[in-house]
C-alpha cells in the first residue's frame, strides 16, 4: 500500500531565509509567524494542535492532514526559520550536513526560537500539543524537554529523541507525558542509531504509545494517521474530564 503522506520538497522562490553558516545564526533564530498557517480564528479558545514539518518542506506540508484529525481544536502550521543549502527548496530547523548535522545544540537552538514563538504568538491556548514529522519530530521532542509542563501531548513521527541531557529531563521523566512515536520499518532517512537511542529513552520520560509500521518509509500511512488521531482524541478527551 502505498504512503498516505510523504514529505514535499517546497519551492522557496523570494522567501529570504537564514542559512546556518551565518554567523552565530544559532542563536538569532527566529519563527516568522507571518507564515504560519492558522485553521481557525478562534485560536485562543480551543487547545492549540502546532504542526511541524521536516526538511526541505515548508507550512504548507502538513496541512492538509487537518480534515484527517479530530475536531474541536485549533491548528498552527509553522514554518523552519532556516533555508538549507542550496539547491535545496524549503525550510530547515537544524542543519543535517556537515559538523553541526544533527548536534545536539542545533536541534536545542531550534526548538528554543519555537517556544519563543509559541509564547509570544500562542501563549493564551487552554492546552498544546505538537505533531512534527522529522526534523519537526526532533524539534518536538525537544521542545518538550526544554518544557515539559508547556504540552499536553506530542506526536512524533519519522523522528528520533536528541542524544544527550538536558536540565529538565528529571521532570519529564517524573510528569511523564503522553508522547506518540511512529516509524516505518523501511525508513532508512533517521540513522539506526538515533532510532536506538529513542526507544531507549522514549519509555523513561513518557507515557509512550509507539508503533512501528511493516514496509513503511519515511512517510505517513493511512494506519499511521488513524493511530494519530485516536492518540489526539484520548488527549482531548482527558482535557474535558480535567
């Protein structure tokens, strides 16, 4: 069967876009909100679902699996604050070449400007919860060890946990949130190691629902998205029994 979902590569034609060999560029990352796709404008009222994409794509990748999740929430479709070498099209959270591909302080820098946007654009949202694909699913993650009271839930699908420790790993560990992991077993973009390492540490720090999908690549499936769904729903579900 082929994949429901699979990434798309995104033509960046007059968007101006930091490159990660900018100086210091780590450290002034920032999320354009003026991209961000919104489903609805009653955004304040209702829990705040943040869609984030993978590389080389852009907002617009992942909305269209809004008709596909529950309803009764708000969406934010997000844009990476960085453009990836050229020739490649889209958007970047993180370099995956070179001596920062995939470091640790990459990915942090990361999900550090995407909680900036998340306070100054979202902050009144009753409840959060992130779904990225990727390098949006490292993002996610990481985002939510950075903050581990801010979510509600995260959806992380084709990505991996960062290697190494945070400052508040212990109070993940301790609040232990709802966390949904999905890999396909022909995913050969995320390094076998990464993905040891995730289902490692995945199961000390969350109450983890995890699924790998037979023939899979690095995409989303049918079954994929209805497992998302369902997860989505019991979160809403515990808020309305909150």
């Amino acid at each position: 069967m082929p994949p429901f979902y699979q990434p798309h590569l995104r033509s960046d034609m007059g968007r101006v876009g930091l490159r990660w060999q900018d100086e210091s560029v780590s450290e002034n990352l920032i999320i354009d909100d003026g991209a961000t796709r919104w489903s609805s404008d009653e955004r304040g009222r209702m829990p705040l679902l943040v869609l984030l994409h993978g590389y080389g794509a852009d907002e617009h990748d992942l909305f269209g699996l809004i008709p596909h999740l529950p309803e009764g929430i708000a969406v934010a479709s997000v844009a990476a604050p960085l453009a990836p070498p050229w020739p490649m099209p889209g958007r970047s959270w993180y370099p995956i070449e070179g001596l920062e591909g995939r470091s640790a302080h990459a990915v942090t820098a990361a999900a550090e400007a995407f909680l900036r946007w998340l306070d100054a654009t979202a902050g009144d949202a009753p409840s959060v919860a992130l779904l990225g694909f990727s390098q949006g699913a490292a993002v996610s993650l990481q985002a939510l060890r950075l903050a581990p009271e801010r979510f509600g839930a995260v959806v992380a699908l084709s990505g991996y946990a960062t290697p190494g420790d945070l400052p508040h790993d212990e109070t993940l560990a301790e609040l232990r949130p709802p966390v949904f992991w999905g890999r396909g077993t022909n995913d050969d973009v995320i390094p076998p190691e990464l993905i040891d390492h995730t289902a490692q540490w995945l199961p000390d720090h969350s109450e983890l629902s995890g699924r790998v999908y037979t023939g899979l690549t690095h995409s989303i499936s049918e079954d994929e998205l209805a497992d998302v769904r369902l997860f989505l729903t019991k979160w809403l579900d515990g808020l309305e029994a909150s």
